[in-house]
C-alpha cells in the first residue's frame, strides 16, 4: 500500500476545537532532533524515488517550475522517513538539507539525494551514519526551466 506524504500536523483552532491536521511534507535535516521527527528519523529512515523534483523560479505571482534531475540515470533517490499515523495511516516526509549549486540561486534547500552506494547507510541501524548523508548533492544535476506555473492550473 502507498503511504501518504506529509506527517500530519496537529493543529488547535483560536477556540481550542481541534481543527483538521496540516501535512508537513518536508523535514528539515538541521531540526531532526526535535520531538516530531527524531524517532522517525533514528528508526524508519526510507528511499524516496522520483525521476525529478522542482522548485519555484521567479516574481511573486508569476513562478514557474523548474525541475532537477540526475544527469546520468532515469532516478533520483531521496531520503525520507516515515511513521504510522491514526489520521492517514502510514505517512512518509521528504528530508531537505543545504542547496547545491544548481539550486542555491533558486532555493536555499534541496532534498537529500543519495547515490547507490550510500542508500544501505542510509536504511542501516546506525542514524549517525545517515544524518552524514545530509548534506547538498555533490554530483550535479541536469536543469529544466519551464513555463509551467508553480501554482494554479497547468
């Protein structure tokens, strides 16, 4: 069964009433010590697969996409952790570490990339060796400039 993406969120209205959950789809690797994503991140580390992902370039109101991708191979594997949620069942969130240079002029974040050789680490029991993984992808990454727009209809 698929998970879905985004650790629900617990959220309180002004009036206390507990309002519907907010997905966080993205974990920071500089805040994996806090109570949210430490267990996950120490216990139930997974691989991501995605042929690209994008971020938003340009003005407020008229971003449009603009997509990375290894130059060399059809995927990317990103890093990601996951947990059991009674709201959705199982979830999964995406870990984001400092940009690489493809991406720093667009955004000061990237996901984790990991090579083949470094996805056992990765998945293994030691989340030492897996918080060294964080860091900006060191071996390039093939840039699409689209028209496409970051929000709205495509």
């Amino acid at each position: 069964k698929a998970c879905t993406w985004g650790f629900p969120l617990h959220r309180t209205g002004a009036k206390g009433q507990q309002l519907k959950p907010r997905p966080v789809n993205n974990t920071r690797a500089d805040k994996l010590g806090s109570p949210f994503w430490k267990a996950s991140f120490e216990k139930r580390r997974c691989l991501i697969p995605v042929s690209a992902f994008a971020e938003a370039e340009g003005e407020a109101g008229a971003k449009t996409r603009t997509w990375f991708s290894h130059p060399d191979d059809d995927l990317l594997a990103i890093g990601g952790i996951w947990r059991w949620s009674e709201e959705w069942g199982a979830v999964y969130s995406m870990m984001m570490t400092e940009a690489c240079i493809e991406v720093e002029g667009i955004h000061d974040r990237m996901p984790v990339i990991l090579a083949r050789d470094e996805q056992a680490a990765w998945l293994g029991d030691d989340p030492d060796a897996a918080r060294a993984l964080c860091r900006p992808w060191p071996g390039g990454l093939r840039v699409e400039r689209t028209d496409e727009p970051w929000s709205g209809r495509r």
